[in-house]
C-alpha cells in the first residue's frame, strides 16, 4: 500500500517498528517510549521539510486542478489535486 500511495496518491507513508516485539505488554510501553521519544520527536520535526501549497496561475491567481510538479534531480513528478 506503501508504494502505490507514493506513486499514485501523493502520500508518502511510512511504517515504524519501535521494538522487535510486535505486540510488547503494556508495562513495557513506557520503556518503549523512552527508548524511541527523542527519535520520534525528531522525525516530526523533519515532517514539513520541503514544498507544500497551492499552484495558481500566473496571471489570473487562480488555482490549477492536475498540473504536473517536476523538481530538477528529483525523478518523481508530483500532480496536483483540486
């Protein structure tokens, strides 16, 4: 699901494994936190890196439904929704 929402959707999703136990009890979740917050916490802060908003036309400011994104050195094109 990964993939096809990163090629098709424009979402890039991602899976984090915090533990080599899939389901740890739950006495065990504040370890994990602690083990993983500082982690986390700087994954979150990287999560708005690079471009959002909206794409308009030059001249009339109004918005394009499905223009095509190309960044140079980047060989996934982004299209943009409504």
């Amino acid at each position: 699901m990964q993939d096809y929402n990163y090629v098709w959707a424009n979402c890039f999703e991602i899976t984090l494994e915090l533990s080599c136990c899939k389901y740890p009890p739950t006495s065990e979740l504040p370890k994990e936190w602690e083990n993983n917050r500082e982690s986390l916490l700087a994954f979150i802060e990287k999560v708005h890196i690079g471009v959002k908003g909206f794409v308009r036309d030059a001249v009339t400011g109004a918005g394009l439904d499905n223009a095509t994104i190309a960044v140079a050195g980047i060989a996934h094109n982004i299209t943009a929704g409504k």
